[in-house]
C-alpha cells in the first residue's frame, strides 16, 4: 500500500505509451503485407514459378521450395506463416512427385526457418525496438547470412539426392514459354519486396512507411490480380 501512488502513476503512463509506440506499427503492417499476398495467391505462383525453373532437375522441387521461402519471407517476415504457406502450397506437390517423407517435411521446415531471417524480418524488428538499434542496420546484416542460408540449402538439397536419388526425382521439363509465363505471375511480388527493402536501405523511407507502403501495394496488387475478394480481405485483416 506504501508504494500504491507509485505504482498508479506508473499505470498512468507505462502502458499506453508502450501499446502506442508509432515503430511497433511497423509488425502488424509486414504480417497484413503476407496475409495479402498468400490470400491472392502469391505465395503459391512463386512456388510454381521456381518449380517451373527448376524442377526438372533432381531434387529441384525441393530448391524450389527453398526459393519461394526465401521470396515470401522477404514479404511477410515471418517463419511461422512462411512454414504454414508453403506446408499447405508445397507439400501435396512434393508428395505427388514422391519426394521422401522425411526430406520433403525437413525441407518445408528448414525453408520457413529463412522467413525470420531475410528482412523484413519481424523478430529483427522486436529486437531493434527492445535494444533501442537501427532497423534498417539490423536488416541490412542479416540479408548477406539469408543468402547464404538459401544457396547452402540448396547444396545440401543437392548432395541429398545425390546419395539417394529417390529422396528428390525431377519432374518432366516445363516449356520455356510456361516458363516465363510462370515468372510473369510473380515480379509484381518481388517488385515490392524489392521497393521496400531497398527504400529503407537507401533511407527513402523508414521501416514503418516500408511496411505501410508495402502493405497497401500488395493490397492494390491483388485487386488488380482479381484475386483478393473482399472475403479474402477480411481474413487478412483478422490476421
């Protein structure tokens, strides 16, 4: 009781403060970003566009989950809906292709791992705003190691299906022309992705107006795709 009148101007103030901090924003925005490119069918045109590049190669479906990982993530900044996405995407083409059940579920795994890791990374931005750091130093490190991660995914993908060459069969070749087809679906994701990483990298704008104008680009983007109806909207906002 001796120390209520402190702790009541503490709730006076502490909280609201806390809750309205204008750099927290910035987390909800990169998650409305992937709510709206998974529910307008983005996520799944970038795991058929890296399929169609790759997927004729042994163990290529599996790179190609690792590069759609590494797209989305640069969307959503989450592992969690990255691993959810492409479980959901990937998994019934892994299995229709027979990929070993262990390696197509470690691969969907270790691939969700890269959404907290390439920016915008939404666990970088906690960290930035619990340890008073620069966002956009945060996310200019970790970009180099989710590079690497992806390529040496990749390598080990390969030397997988090397040893044990049922673990990954390759499909039949896609046409050049779907190919493209295919990659056409996706630029204007990774446009985006790119607009907001390299604005806040060239310091145009900061990380919460990257994730504001993000938002509202994915957004735009899946109306003009035709595929975000407003019940798919209404779930991104829930998100």
């Amino acid at each position: 009781l001796a120390n209520l009148p402190t702790f009541l101007n503490y709730m006076k103030s502490t909280p609201f403060f806390l809750f309205s901090n204008y750099t927290l924003s910035v987390i909800p925005l990169f998650i409305l970003m992937g709510a709206f490119a998974e529910r307008s069918g983005l996520a799944t045109d970038l795991f058929r566009a890296a399929s169609a590049w790759v997927g004729h190669w042994r163990g290529g479906l599996a790179m190609a989950v690792i590069a759609a990982c590494t797209g989305f993530g640069a969307i959503c900044g989450s592992s969690v809906a990255t691993t959810a996405t492409f479980g959901r995407t990937a998994l019934p083409e892994l299995r229709r292709y027979r990929y070993g059940e262990g390696f197509r579920t470690g691969v969907i795994a270790v691939g969700g791992t890269l959404g907290i890791l390439v920016p915008p990374s939404i666990i970088l931005v906690v960290y930035a705003i619990s340890t008073e750091q620069n966002i956009a130093k945060l996310f200019q490190a970790a970009l180099v190691p989710a590079l690497f991660a992806t390529l040496f995914y990749c390598i080990v993908i390969a030397i997988v299906v090397r040893r044990d060459p049922n673990a990954g069969p390759a499909h039949a070749p896609v046409p050049k022309e779907e190919r493209w087809r295919a990659l056409l679906l996706v630029w204007p994701a990774l446009a985006v992705a790119i607009v907001v990483i390299g604005g806040i990298y060239g310091g145009i704008f900061t990380p919460t107006e990257g994730a504001s104008v993000g938002a509202v680009s994915m957004f735009a983007i899946g109306l003009l795709r035709r595929s975000l109806p407003w019940r798919e909207i209404r779930t991104s906002l829930l998100q």
